[in-house]
C-alpha cells in the first residue's frame, strides 16, 4: 500500500463471546467506520476475562499499532475487569475518575434506579491528566481513551453510538477503497489467472470469496487499494480475466443470501 497508513486493533474482551452465548456485532462496525477514517484495522482478537492476558495483549497490541479499541468488561459486576486490566498495562492506578462520577450522578438523577457502589465502578480510569472520557449518550457511562487505547462498551447499541461521537478526534490516514466484482465460476478456475493479477499489482490486496446461489456456483473478486488509478487498473484486469475464462463479470458487491453455502473449488 502506498501512502501514510494508520493503523488499529480491535479486542474483544468476554467469555459470553468465546462461549458462544453472545454474538459479536462490533468488529464489523468498527471495521468499516474506522477504514472509513482512513484507519485500517489490520487484527481483531477474541480474548477471555482473564487479567493476564488482558494486560498481555493490550500491551502487545499498543506497541505494534496506531489505536487500540477495547470493547466489552466495563460495566458494574465482579467480571468487568478491562478498566482495571488497561490501567496496569499502561502502569497506572486505577482511579475513581470525577467528571465520569458526575456524568453517572447527573444520569440517575431523579431516576427510579440508584447509583450505587456497583454502578460507580462504571466511573473508574487509568490515573493520568490525558485520559479523556469518551461520551456515553445512550446510558451515561462513559468509555475512555488513555494513551492509544480506547475503552469502550460490549453492548452494540452503546458502542456505536460512542464511535460514532469519537471519530472526529482520529487522525487517519488514505482511505482504502473498494470494488467488487463477481463471477459464476468455479473458485478453482480463478486460482491461477487471479495469482497472475495479484502478481501484477502487488499494491492491491485481492481477495475471492466463493457462494453457491441459484444452483451456480461463482466467486466474489474483492479488490482494496488506497490508490484509485491503481484499483482501477486492477479491476479492469480481473474483468478481463473472467472474460477470457468465458464468463460475464458481475459488478457490485456480491451479497450472501440464505441459500449460499461456501462452494466447492
């Protein structure tokens, strides 16, 4: 890739994720609005509730990275360590952080649910003058950023609408983008002319995504660049290729439906 390329980690922190009780709905959304931001995430990891390796991984995270977000282990119960866990990967005391205590107490106000010592927790930081709350406007409970990692909620409906205020705040860099062709072809007839296109623009990453729709089987040709005449170039290639392998290219995104099933190469 050619340009300033900005950088980012996505963990997701939750045994209800790697038991399979809870499905994840952030990494996609993170993904897409932070490429949109011209940040590419280039490694999303499902980790447990387990300090250690909590701590672990921030700091392995942090170190090759641009941004680190965090989503889920910041609520009020036994099991909500991420604050505490991020607060020693950076070497810091964990604080009762004031205006995230006053944002909680101005949120339950006049309420029919108190603010207790449980809920309190939903307030404490890393300890440093840097760290900044990330405005929470669905529940009152703010994230926070500390250094370049950003601690956010699990609960999709929170964490999006946090992302979305925070963005404004991200440097990026070039945006990578997109085009998508598709064809009915057997994914294995693609495999040496689309190698040969891949080799030919080494600056587009180009992927084949195979479906099964309709009774015909085909592939999805996916092709990111931060470059737009090179893209171009690229897409003008595959289309080319299908050609000559005796199909039609089908422009667009090629979107899954329910009776795809991955397909044979």
């Amino acid at each position: 890739m050619s340009g300033s390329i900005v950088t980012a980690t996505v963990l997701i922190i939750g045994n209800e994720v790697l038991s399979g009780r809870t499905k994840d709905a952030n990494l996609s959304f993170l993904a897409e609005r932070l490429n949109g931001q011209g940040i590419r995430v280039v490694e999303a990891r499902i980790i447990p509730d387990i300090e250690g390796v909590i701590i672990e991984t921030v700091n392995q995270c942090r170190a090759a990275c641009d941004y680190v977000f965090t989503t889920g282990g910041i609520g009020p119960t036994h099991d909500d360590i991420t604050a505490a866990c991020v607060a020693k990967a950076l070497g810091r005391d964990l604080i009762r952080h004031p205006d995230a205590v006053k944002r909680l107490e101005a949120h339950y106000a006049g309420g029919d649910i108190d603010l207790t010592e449980a809920r309190l927790r939903m307030a404490n930081t890393p300890s440093g003058d840097d760290v900044q709350l990330l405005d929470n406007p669905v529940s009152g409970a703010p994230g926070f950023q500390c250094e370049n990692v950003f601690v956010l909620p699990g609960v999709p409906r929170i964490m999006q609408a946090m992302v979305d205020m925070l963005l404004p705040r991200l440097a990026g860099g070039k945006v990578v983008k997109s085009v998508t062709i598709a064809a009915h072809l057997p994914e294995g007839d693609l495999a040496d002319p689309l190698g040969a296109v891949q080799d030919a623009y080494p600056n587009v990453d180009v992927g084949s995504y195979p479906y099964f729709q309709s009774g015909k089987f085909g592939a999805a040709l996916v092709m990111r660049s931060d470059d737009e005449d090179t893209l171009a170039a690229c897409a003008d290639a595959v289309r080319q290729m299908i050609r000559d392998l005796g199909a039609e290219p089908i422009e667009g995104e090629k979107n899954p439906g329910p009776e795809e099933t991955h397909a044979p190469a």
